[in-house]
C-alpha cells in the first residue's frame, strides 16, 4: 500500500470553520513540503483538464492541546515532516504575519489548534498513539 502516512490532528474544542480551515492549511503545507504525494492532473471525458490531487489519503483526527502538545514532540523525536498551526494564526491576515505570531510562541508549550504529520507509516502512527479519528 503506501510506505508514508499523512495525519491532520485538529483541535476538538474548535468551531467547525475553525477546523476546516486549519485542515485545508495544514494540507497546502504537506503538499508544498512534500510534492512526491501530488498525483496527475484529472481529465474528464470530454478532455477538460483539472488540477492534481495527493494521491495519498490523509486522515484527520481530533485532540486536545495536551494531546497535540505530545504528538509535536513525538514528532520531534522521530524526526517526522510537521506543519504547525497554533490559535495565534487565526488573529492574523497573511503569510509573514503567522510566521511571526509563530516564532513569538514559547516553543516548549506551542498553543496547537491543528498540526500535521508526514513520514513513514509506523513512525507517524506512533506520533500519534491514542489519538481517535475526527468525528
């Protein structure tokens, strides 16, 4: 099947909005870090061309802070491929300014509302031990 997992954990004290655009950012940042997942372009029968996709499944699931907090270091630990989103972002209005907002957190106790996870299959399900699928 696929030797890498992708895993989307977001924060389950979120508003629904506030979960889907943290997925929805998460994953520009999986597929800009890892461009391999991106499959073919999608024609149509008629020939219309369309854009890529991963090719890839990626699973979403929900946690608490504590839990993201021990997820990002396990990730840490396993040298995993993280894209991070902490509750700053969702104050800012561009690019540069989540960088900031970003680099101003303490980094040992980072306020998470989502982070995903890209690596080997056993590695990223270790990372995430105990965590449920989102419902």
């Amino acid at each position: 099947m696929f030797e890498t997992k992708i895993a989307f954990i977001v924060r389950d004290d979120l508003q629904t909005w506030q979960k889907l655009n943290v997925v929805a950012f998460l994953a520009t940042g999986i597929a800009s870090s890892a461009p391999e997942i991106i499959g073919k372009p999608y024609v149509d029968a008629s020939g219309h061309q369309y854009g890529s996709m991963s090719g890839q499944p990626m699973l979403i699931f929900a946690a608490n802070l504590a839990e993201l907090q021990k997820t990002h270091r396990q990730g840490l630990e396993r040298e995993l491929l993280m894209i991070p989103y902490v509750h700053a972002m969702f104050s800012t209005g561009h690019d540069e300014a989540n960088r900031e907002v970003f680099t101003a957190e303490d980094a040992g106790n980072l306020n998470f509302v989502g982070l995903a996870l890209h690596g080997p299959k056993k590695m990223v399900d270790k990372a995430i031990k105990g965590i449920s699928l989102h419902k």
